[in-house]
C-alpha cells in the first residue's frame, strides 16, 4: 500500500516537470509560428529562382524599370513593392 502513495508522489512531481517545461516553452516562444514553417518547404525552390530571375533582370533593366522584391521577413514569402 505504501508503494502506491510513492508512485503517486513520483508521477506528480514528473507531471509537474512537464507542466513546468511547457510553459517555459511558451514563454520562449516556441509555439508563436506554426503555420509558416510547415508550408516553407513548398516554396523555398520558386524563392530561389525568383531571386536568380531578379538578379539576371535587374543587371540588364535601367534604374527605373527595375522590378523591387523585398522579403519581410526570414518566415514570410517576397512581397513586390510598387
């Protein structure tokens, strides 16, 4: 009988560490972006041929019929600026 009042006490205690570890997970920001690194993958071959395209585009153009792409962010795909 005394052996089940210790395990209960061991299975708390490491149900409290657990606990503890997902907030300090939350508070470190590990769940804010779940969505954009799931779908990044898809995209990371047309941002590189873009960025090729735009290099080769940009050399030949003049100043002012330059196409601008700026990326936000490391997470978010190239916007085009008008």
């Amino acid at each position: 009988m005394e052996v089940i009042f210790v395990l209960i006490l061991i299975s708390l205690a490491v149900a409290a560490g657990f606990l503890m570890a997902y907030f300090w997970a939350m508070r470190a920001g590990q769940y804010d972006d779940d969505y954009t690194p799931a779908v990044r993958m898809l995209f990371d071959d047309e941002l590189i041929e873009k960025r090729g395209e735009a290099s080769s585009d940009s050399a030949s153009a003049p100043e002012g019929e330059r196409e601008k792409t700026a990326t936000v962010s490391v997470n978010e795909h190239p916007q085009r600026i008008s």
